[in-house]
C-alpha cells in the first residue's frame, strides 16, 4: 500500500529549506504522498531514503517499454477529464503458428498496411501477437521469425511452454518483444527468461486474488518488468476486472497492480470483436489482442482510440499554413477558415467537391471553430492578415480576392482595409460551399 504523508515525513531530512519548491518537509511530505511532487526535487533525501520511498514517488501504474516505440502503463487518473490520458492502448493482431509460411507472410503483409490518414493524424496498428497454437517449439521459433522478418512494428511472443518462448525469443531479444504468459506453474522459468534477456512479460492468472500472489511471487525473483492478465475472456468479467485493477492501482495505491494490463478479444465476428475492444479501450486497457485485420473494421476502434486519448482541454488541430486542394495555379480560389481540425476538413472536403483547385489558409485560432474563434478575439482581421503575409499567398495567385465564412461577414470591411484584397463573403456552412462556387466562381 502506499505510503502516508507523516510515513514519508519521518524518512526526510527535516531541512525545512524549501529548495524542492515547498516551504516545508512536511507538506513536501504531503505533496509528495498526493502524487504532487516528485521525490528527485528534494536535493538532500538519503540513498536509503530513497529506496524506502519507492514506492510512494513511483506513478501509480508503472510504464512498460517493449518493441517499436510501444509504452504501456504509466496513467494517472480514472477519467480523462482529471487529466488527461498519455499511453494510448497498443492495438495487436493475433498471427497463430498454425498457418503456413504464405499465410503468416501475406498476414504480416495485411498487417503492416493497416495505416489510414483521418483529420490530419496518422493511424496504424502497433504490433504482431504471434500465438503458439501448434505446441511444437520449432514451429513457433519460424514462426515468429517470419513475423519479425516481415515488419518492424512491435512484438508479442505468446506461449506457456518456456523453452517454445525461449528460442523464439533468442534471435529477437534486440527487437524487445512483450513475452507471455507467465502462470503459476511456469512464472519461475518464464519471469526468468524475461529478465535475462530484459524483456518484460505477461504475469496470467484467473481471477484477482490469484494474480496479486502471482505478481508477488514473481518480484520475488528480483525482476518487475510485468505486463498483467488477470485470466478472463469474456466482456463483462474482463471489464470488470480491468476496472478493479485500475481504481486499485489509482486510487489505493496498491503496488502489486500497479501494472499495465492487457486485454483478448474472445468474439470470432469481426463487429461484435471491435465492440468488444472498444470497452476495454475505454475501460483500461493498455494492450488489446485481436483477430480481425479488416480495414473497415479496425478505423472505428482506431477512431475510439484517438479521441480517448487526446488532451480534453487541447482540440485537435491542423497545422495553419497554406493547404492546396487540387493541382492549384495562379487563378485559384484562396478561402480561409480555423485550424480546429473538424472545421478544417469539413472546408477541405465540400472545396474538392467543387472540383477547383484552390487555397485554404486555417487561421491558428487555438483549435476553436469560427464563431467561437471569433467571439475569443482569434479571428479578427489584423490576425487573418499577419498569417496571410506569413503564407505568401499573394505571390502565389494573380486576383486579390479572399473567401470568408458568411458567420464572420462583419470582420469583410476591416480585412479588406489592412489587405487591399476584395472581401467575397461565403456560405455560413461548409456545406454551402459548392452552391456557392458554382454561382460565384464558375
């Protein structure tokens, strides 16, 4: 469990000195056992100190490091709203050893073209399960080779015979694969094997109470690179026990489920599996485990994923500098708008739609929309300017004329007097654009 304010109190030097940023030791203490500071601020905590205090300067859900840039773990709080949430959940498909050699190639194929481009921001699946479903140890070693071979995203090493997990592991120990599942019966060779070649690995038991004595039996073994199953497969058990794990480990503290957690989808067909995986996305899941490898199936999960894990106070947003729609020349409209990414594409779209090349200028509003861009001050003349100036727009086009939203018409009189461009006041809506065109532009 962790730590009190006065337990931490005692293990201080009572300097009172204020250099961590708090008058005293005591509501440094305080702070401190919060979850508010960080111990390193103290610059004369003792070595011992230290390693006493682990546990309270440690984040409440340790972060697991594995393959290709993949973080696990390492959340703060329950709801977004608190804070935010940082790691997005790791998204795996399942490649089993059964296949043939074509198969598991042309899977890694499918999997690794799985990258969609939505709003401005890039998708794509995180890594490769590869399951030892056959139970031959040589099979699972070529196996993971081909996987490894035919991608560089991240890899998960499944199987719960030791000396399978052990020379598929060997020739790709660099890569850092997540490795698994370590149980009851096994966790003493397997948790082994992990920590020789520094790898972290699943800890599976059935049920919570089993796996907190299996979690404390393994750090026994001097090692806490773990990633947790806690044994259920269906919906309605693992989202119960996901939700478990994570209010333990935030708001108890408790240590031994301080992990990150990794989730499997049980249903075979492709709908029912992503509203499986979209509640343990929401409902915490650092890793999920599926089957499907479908484009259209997996955008929505992905979709789900992104907007859980943005910051709720930071709208997404597009870069603001000038955007071409088509094959553009010197006679193309030129529009503006914000650069809250919804507005933006929502612009961009209906202006393809028009099947004439133009400009558009997002004005950095901060990720607001228009009229709430403009009732803040964001969207006024001087600044439409300034970003017009900076776009070198007017180098790139022969007409001086500039297309508003209709909702900002008022600011058309103040733009035209610091640009000496003709103001054309456009629809409200986005989807007014191509009407518009065609009786304005054509």
């Amino acid at each position: 469990m962790a730590l009190t304010g006065l337990e931490i109190y005692k293990q201080l030097p009572k300097k009172n000195c204020g250099e961590c940023g708090v008058p005293t030791c005591l509501a440094f203490a305080m702070a401190l056992a919060s979850g508010k500071a960080a111990l390193d601020t103290c610059p004369y905590v003792t070595a011992a100190a230290k390693e006493a205090l682990d546990s309270a300067s440690a984040p409440p859900i340790k972060a697991i490091k594995f393959g290709k840039d993949s973080v696990l773990g390492d959340e703060n709080v329950l709801f977004r709203h608190d804070k935010t949430f940082y790691h997005p959940t790791t998204l795996l498909i399942r490649v089993s050893d059964k296949l043939s050699d074509a198969e598991i190639e042309a899977k890694v194929k499918e999997i690794d073209s799985l990258e969609f481009d939505r709003v401005g921001l890039h998708y794509a699946i995180d890594g490769v399960a590869v399951v030892n479903e056959s139970g031959d140890a040589a099979r699972f070693e070529k196996a993971a080779g081909i996987v490894a071979a035919g991608t560089d995203k991240s890899l998960l090493l499944i199987s719960s015979d030791p000396a399978a997990l052990k020379a598929a592991l060997a020739p790709l120990a660099a890569r850092k694969p997540l490795i698994g599942e370590a149980t009851a019966e096994n966790y003493e060779a397997i948790v082994n094997i992990a920590k020789e070649n520094s790898v972290p690995v699943i800890l599976k038991a059935e049920g919570l109470d089993a796996l907190n004595d299996l979690v404390e039996k393994a750090q026994t073994l001097g090692y806490k690179e773990f990633v947790l199953d806690p044994g259920s497969r269906t919906p309605v058990e693992t989202l119960a026990n996901l939700t478990h794990l994570r209010r333990l480990a935030i708001k108890k503290k408790f240590r031994p489920f301080g992990y990150p957690v990794i989730a499997y989808s049980s249903h075979s067909e492709p709908l029912d599996e992503i509203m499986e995986a979209s509640v343990y996305v929401s409902k915490y899941a650092s890793a999920v485990v599926l089957n499907t490898s479908t484009k259209a199936h997996l955008l929505p999960l992905m979709t789900l994923r992104q907007n859980l894990y943005t910051d709720p106070q930071k709208p997404i947003q597009v870069e603001p500098k000038l955007h071409t729609v088509g094959d553009v020349n010197e006679n193309s409209p030129f529009y503006v708008t914000t650069n809250f990414s919804l507005t933006y594409y929502s612009v961009e779209g209906e202006v393809e739609a028009t099947k004439i090349p133009s400009y558009i200028l997002p004005i950095d509003t901060d990720g607001t929309s228009v009229l709430t861009a403009y009732a803040a001050g964001k969207f006024e003349p001087d600044k439409i300017a300034q970003a017009m100036e900076a776009s070198g727009i007017g180098d790139k086009v022969k007409h001086r004329n500039i297309i508003i939203p209709g909702y900002v018409a008022v600011v058309s009189g103040k733009l035209a007097e610091l640009t000496g461009w003709k103001v054309i006041v456009g629809p409200r809506e986005s989807s007014g654009i191509i009407s518009f065109a065609k009786s304005q532009l054509m």
